[in-house]
C-alpha cells in the first residue's frame, strides 16, 4: 500500500493496481514472494511533467527505494514478461545459470557473480532470479539416532510416523457446509512447533507402553537450508538475472562472457547463459543460413528471367545499395542491431530489387528499339522514363513507416529498428540506383560490346 500510494503521486500516473502471487494456480509461474504492479499512465502527454516512459520509471524505481524496500524492480510488457517465462523460466534480459549438484556451492557462486558483474556498463540490476532462485530459509533438522531406536525396539517406520503427526498434522475428519467440504487436521500448535525447546520435549510412544522424550532418541537441531530447488533437465541450478539498459544485448554477453572466463566453476557444475539473449542467439543462426539461400535463390531467378548473368549481378548490386543506407540510419539514430532490424534488412531487399528490375528492364527494351541512340543515350532517357515511378515508390513506403520509426508507445522497441532500416534503406537504395545504376550498366555493357 505505501509503494502504490507513493507512485500515485507521480503526475504522469493516472490509475494503478497490483497483483499478488498467489500458490493455488497452476498455470501462472508466479509465486507468492512475487507481484505485478500495473501503470496506466495520462494519455494526455501535456501533463507529463517527465518526457519518456524511462524517465517515469525511473523515478519509480527511486521512489521505491527511497521507502526502504530492497526488492528487484525491473518494468515490462504483461505478454512479454509471460513469454519469457514459458520461453525460458526467466523475465530477464539475460540470465547466468549455474548448473550442477551442489546447492551450497551454487548460491555462493550467484553470490560471487552478483558482485563481479556489477562493474559491466549497461548493467540495470542484477539479483537472483526471483522465480528460480535457491533460498535458504530457517528448518528444524529432526535426525534419527539409530542406536537408541534401536535399543529401544523403535521402528523407523513409527518414528517417522511420529514426527509426521506432531509436526505435518493428520487427518482426523472433514467438515462439510453446504456443497464444499474442509479438511479437520490435527498437529502441535504453532508456538510449540517453532520452539526447539518444546519439540526436544514432545513425547515418542515405546513398543512395549510408557513414552520417551524426543531428544533421547533423535539429534534436533535448527538449520539455514535452501527450502526452494529448481531444476533443468533433471537437473539442479541456480539463476542470476541481468537486466540492460541503454546497451545491446551482444555486445553486454560479451563482457558477461569474459567475467565467467576469468571466474571458472568446480567441474562437476556448468555455466549457461539463457534469458531473452537465447533467442536472439537462435534467431541469429537460422537468418545465417536462410538469408544466403534467399539471396542465391534471388541471383538465380534473375538470371533465368533476363538469360544473363551480368544482368543478374547489375541489379543484384541493388542489395548493397539498401544495406548501406539502413546501417547508417541505424548508426545516425543510435540504435543497435537487433533481430527486427535484420527482418527490416529482409523487407528492404525486396524493395531495392524492384527498383533495379525496372531499370533493366527499360534498358534492355530501348535497346531492341535503338532508332540509331547510342548506349548512353539509351541509358539516360531509360533513367529519366522511370525517375517519377522509382521516386515515388521510395517515398511511399518510406512515408509509410514513419510513423513507427517515431514510435514511442507499446511495441516501439520491435518497430523502430525494422521502420529505421527500411527508411534509411530505401532512400539511400534510391538515390545511389538512380545514380550508380545506370552507370554500372553503361560501363558493363560497353565492356561486354568491346569485347
């Protein structure tokens, strides 16, 4: 209640509400040591006293700490956040995961790595990862002491049969109202069960008749245990959540990458890098193998379509003409390299050949005509034919994407990259196609003539 009523004291808030985790539901992977907090901010943006949603959540997550709770506050998408937890048990950016059997061993590690990676720069927080993380909590180790068991004619079975009633409880009945019926349990009462002194005390039936106290015949003691154990392909690891922020992903994995090289594990334990950065990586592997095959497969079309290999390399010069262009409106609006903006590259090549195609095309066509026109003469009246149609097909789909490119709203972080590629593209394909094209052409095919 305190952190909500803090944040509704920001100007830009205009409703909020949170979610607790809750144990009974099966599908949702939240525990209870966890909560949403949902923001809906003004859709007025004159009465933002901040300029971006960054900035808002900053001044959140100050506010927060400010109050004195040391929790990991990270912001997202309610899909996203989901997503990433079914993709890959993690809502971070990345995640550092120790594997291996040793459970001790691996909180002392996250521990470790938390202190070390702090020093990395694009670093948001770094904490154990609040849906996987091994935590200690305080248990009371009851022990058999065989001998005495033994001594005393105490089978294990009703040992343990004891200590289930005293501290688990049993089953005694049930109590029905209406159509919904409530277990009746029976057990120590909680003063009792968390006193060690008390349970050293509590009475164990002999075979025989009389009883013994508990202490007699079992070693008691209270214990700092990790009570929470995740587990990956059958087995156990611990997670250390890396959020980013203001950097690329890449390049963040990198300095991770030289951290855990500088810091080896034991072994018998492994670790691995998961988070969203996992798919990104697979992402990346499949675009190297099917965009080489997409280009081949386009130089091949090409050539069947126009009989001619030179052709064919004329107009797929097109592609370096569009790439250019979209590094450098990636470069100019600092942004980095992502897997939308490679599907932008995609959708520019498409674009940038069309535009290569009609060229030729007029070409080869003014060609067969000729009416007594030199090359050059046939090559510049082509280029001057299809200046209006090439012009307007560059701003038509530039103009189209730039109300993404300038997206600052939900999705913006998928949007940008891929409108920022495919604007710079084209406008960078168009001028150096209306300009170098013709040339490229003019110089091929005088050579080929020479010859």
């Amino acid at each position: 209640m305190a952190v909500e009523k803090k944040i509704a004291q920001i100007p830009e808030v205009e409703f909020i509400f949170s979610r607790l985790g809750t144990p009974e539901s099966a599908t949702d992977p939240m525990g209870v040591h966890l909560a949403d907090t949902f923001i809906i901010l003004k859709k007025d943006r004159d009465q933002w006293k901040f300029k971006t949603k960054e900035e808002i959540f900053q001044k959140i997550k100050a506010d927060i700490i400010s109050l004195g709770f040391k929790q990991e506050i990270s912001s997202t998408q309610p899909i996203e956040m989901r997503f990433n937890e079914m993709l890959e048990g993690s809502r971070a950016d990345v995640s550092l995961k120790i594997i291996g059997p040793d459970l001790s061993y691996m909180v002392e590690v996250i521990d470790d790595f938390t202190a070390k990676v702090q020093k990395i720069d694009g670093l948001e927080g770094a904490e154990m990862d609040p849906l996987t993380a091994l935590r200690k909590s305080r248990v009371i180790d009851i022990k058999p002491n065989f001998v005495e068991l033994s001594k005393l004619n105490i089978s294990l079975s009703d040992f343990n049969q004891t200590i289930v009633s005293f501290m688990q409880g049993v089953r005694v009945g049930q109590w029905v109202q209406g159509t919904r019926k409530f277990a009746i349990m029976m057990h120590l009462s909680e003063e009792i069960r968390d006193n060690l002194d008390e349970i050293k005390k509590l009475p164990v039936a002999l075979p025989d008749g009389g009883y013994v106290s508990l202490d007699k015949i079992a070693f008691i003691t209270i214990n700092q245990q990790v009570t929470t154990i995740a587990r990956t392909w059958g087995q156990r690891y611990a997670a250390l959540s890396l959020n980013i922020a203001n950097r690329d992903t890449m390049s963040f994995v990198d300095d991770v990458q030289k951290v855990i090289s500088a810091n080896p594990v034991n072994s018998d334990h492994q670790l691995h890098l998961g988070g969203q950065f996992n798919n990104l990586e697979r992402a990346k592997k499949r675009l190297l193998i099917i965009i080489p095959l997409t280009l081949a497969l386009i130089i091949f079309i090409l050539w069947r379509e126009f009989a001619s290999f030179n052709d064919a390399f004329i107009i797929f010069l097109c592609v370096p003409f569009a790439g250019f262009g979209g590094v450098f409106a990636l470069f100019f609006r600092d942004i980095h390299l992502s897997l939308s903006a490679a599907v932008g590259f995609i959708a520019l090549i498409g674009i940038a050949l069309l535009n290569g195609i009609v060229l030729l095309t007029v070409f080869n066509q003014l060609k067969e005509l000729k009416n007594g026109k030199s090359l050059r003469e046939i090559v510049i009246e082509g280029t001057l034919s299809r200046l209006r149609p090439v012009v307007m097909t560059a701003l038509v789909a530039s103009i189209g994407f730039i109300p993404m490119a300038l997206n600052t709203g939900l999705g913006s972080e998928v949007q940008r990259p891929l409108a920022t590629v495919v604007i710079g593209g084209i406008l960078f394909s168009t001028v150096l196609t209306l300009i170098l094209f013709p040339s490229v052409y003019l110089f091929s095919h005088n050579r080929k003539k020479n010859k």
